[in-house]
C-alpha cells in the first residue's frame, strides 16, 4: 500500500513524527535500514527530567537506568567544580530500550514499521520526491527524513542542506569502575576532545557508560583517556557515531520533504543532545504533514514554525559552543579557576536549580546579565571572545 507518509529512520525524531501523523488518521510508514529499532546504540544516553515531559512521555523502568542531580566540570588544568541539585535533573536511558519503547507507541497509534529496508534515493521530480528502496519506487505525499547526521540522501539527490560541525562520538560501557552514582563527569581540553568534551556517566553500582567527540582521532583519545580516568582499556566494543554541534541547517523543507532531528540539525550545540529538541520539532513535522493532507495547507509552513519556536534557543546555544571552542586550555583552566577563586560557584549552583536543561537561552542570558559573573568572565577570557553572545543577549538578531 503507498502510504501517505513515509518517514526515513527509526530514531526518535522520526519515530515521535510518525506517532503524531499516525493519530492524526493519515497512513504512514517508517523505514529502517537495521533490522532491530534502536540498534546499533551510540548515544551517551542522557534525557532530562523536563524533556521527557515535553515530549509526553513518563519515565519507564524499562529504559530509564538512573537519575542525575548534577556534575563534576573539569578544566584541562585539572581543577573541577562540583554542581549539585537536590532534584533529579536528567535520566540515565537505555537508548535502545527507549527507542523500542517509542516504536510500540508508533506502532500503537497506527504507525508501521519496516526494518531491515534501507531507503537507497530520494528521486525529484518537479520538487517532488519519491523514495527508491529495494524492490521499487514509493510515491509518498509526505517524506520526513530522519535519517540522521549528515542527511545522506539529500545530499545524493543534489542538495547541500549545509549542515556544519560534525565530529566523530565514541562510547564505551564499562564495569567494576568508583564512579558516584547521579554525578556525571564533563571534561574539556583541545588535546582530549577537541572542539567538545568527554564524560563518565554512571549507569548502575560500579558501572559507567563513558565517552566523547572530537575534531581528530577520537577513538584513541577515548583509549587514552579511560587509561588517564580509570586505569583501564575498553572493556567491550566501542561504539562510534557522529555528534551533531553546529547548529540546524539552513534549510529544511525541499518540496514534499521534511528534514527532522539529527538530519535538520536540531540538536543542541552545546551538548550533542538532540532527542528532546529534535522531537518537538519532529512533532511540529508530523502535523504540519497532517493538515497538509487534511487540507492541503502548505508544507513550507514547518520552516517557520520550528524556527519561530526555538531558532533563538539554538542561536545562544550555537554561539556558546562557538565561544566554547575558540578558547583554548589555558583560557578555560583560567576561567574556572576565577570563578572558583571570585566565590561565584554558589551562583552557578543557583543557575543550575532555575536553569532549563534543554532550553538553555534563558539561563545563558542569566549568566550574562549578572554583573559578577559577567565581570569575572570578561577578565578571564576577554570581552571580544564573549561579543556574540551579548550581542544575542543584548537583543540580537536570531541565527536559528
């Protein structure tokens, strides 16, 4: 049966589209080139408290593997600070339990699911595309490409969706490790994950899902860094994937397809994090696909409406991450050692207890507009390295 909808990838963004269009009436099919839902599994595994929320959902003991309250931020010199809350803030997922989870209710509302069927084009014609898959052509009214970074299939068909700020992520598991329970661990420097971060994250007694992107060879700094952190080698398979830091792309919406998710860029800049914001934006997908169908109002309506709703939270975002990578180890050591020695850590505390962990415009204009911390930041790392960011802050023009 051609369905009405076609969507590319069972990841989270495109299993939440397919759920919204699905509960809608529309008939709509997903695609996924695995022949399981979430596998392989090559994300750190972190969702917030607030985030599962938005996206409607309730934490599950089937997925959810513990809670987060806070962590420790290490500088390359060494020295960290410690920022704790007396609530959960995040929970630790089995990405591969939750992703199922989602495919049931995708599957619940209406939605099918078929694996092991990787999507080969997309062939324009006329600014409509079809989807060629093994075994033939389908004729969709709607695609909704979730492939994932880099969105492979746009790019085949001739388009540059410009998506910038690609590293390679490694993760591994590891067991019979001292880590603290609901603590995670970020640590920064050029050497050790260039242009992001790595992280230890617990997972259960004496267990930690650890890993990190970066600009070079980020599987050997991860073998480094397990030697440096814990003594040890990779206990298990290590697994890579790729991080998304660079924005949305400047485009999402080809003609009767749908970027979404990782594929749009939707992805917070700051941390890699892309299932809380690319799945509101992927529901802002599914319904503009539905009252396309409903009524034939114009698909071109989902580039402003997701833009409209979080452009600027990304464009704060982006401007950090940039900020983040232009500073180089002495500057940052340097920072957290001012904020450390200025007594400021209590303001970062309360920054953490009011902050959204996803939308994170809002405290990053906080942090900004406080005179001390503002002050402390402009003497450690120059108010020319912090100028777009005020510049947004300030009432900037929004990127996103």
């Amino acid at each position: 049966m051609r369905p009405e909808v076609a969507v590319v990838g069972a990841g989270p963004a495109g299993l939440l589209a397919a759920k919204r269009v699905a509960e809608r009436g529309f008939s709509v099919q997903v695609y996924e080139e695995h022949s399981a839902v979430g596998e392989p599994c090559h994300c750190a595994g972190l969702i917030s408290v607030e985030g599962l929320r938005r996206l409607g959902l309730e934490p599950r003991e089937d997925f959810i593997q513990g809670e987060v309250y806070g962590g420790r931020v290490y500088a390359p010199s060494g020295e960290h600070m410690e920022l704790r809350d007396s609530r959960p803030r995040a929970y630790v997922v089995d990405r591969s339990s939750f992703d199922r989870h989602l495919a049931e209710r995708a599957a619940d509302a209406g939605a099918e699911l078929i694996l092991s069927k990787r999507v080969e084009a997309l062939d324009f014609n006329g600014g409509t595309a079809a989807l060629r898959v093994r075994g033939g052509v389908l004729e969709p009214s709607v695609v909704i490409d979730a492939e994932g970074p880099g969105a492979r299939l746009l790019g085949q068909a001739g388009h540059d969706a410009g998506q910038r700020g690609l590293l390679n992520g490694f993760n591994a598991e590891l067991d019979g490790v001292e880590v603290e329970q609901g603590m995670v661990e970020l640590w920064f420097g050029d050497s050790l994950a260039g242009g992001f971060f790595a992280w230890v994250i617990p997972t259960g007694d004496g267990e930690a899902r650890c890993g990190l992107a970066s600009r070079g060879d980020g599987l050997a700094c991860l073998k480094g860094f397990l030697r440096n952190r814990f003594g040890v080698e990779p206990q298990a398979r290590v697994r890579a994937g790729r991080v998304c830091t660079g924005g949305p792309v400047q485009r999402t919406v080809y003609g009767n397809v749908l970027l979404v998710g990782d594929a749009a860029g939707q992805v917070k800049p700051t941390t890699g994090g892309g299932v809380v914001l690319g799945g509101l934006c992927a529901g802002i997908a599914g319904d503009v696909a539905s009252e396309h169908l409903g009524d034939g109002r114009d698909l071109g309506r989902y580039e402003g409406l997701w833009r409209r709703r979080y452009g600027h939270e990304f464009s704060l975002m982006l401007a950090l991450r940039g900020l983040m990578n232009g500073l180089g180890d002495e500057r940052l050591s340097r920072a957290l050692q001012a904020f450390k020695e200025e007594g400021l850590q209590a303001r970062a505390q309360m920054l953490l207890e009011r902050g959204d962990v996803d939308m994170q415009a809002g405290v990053i204009r906080e942090a900004l507009t406080d005179p001390a911390m503002l002050a402390t930041m402009v003497r450690s790392l120059g108010r020319v390295a912090l100028g777009e960011l005020l510049s947004l802050v300030q009432g900037g023009r929004p990127r996103g």
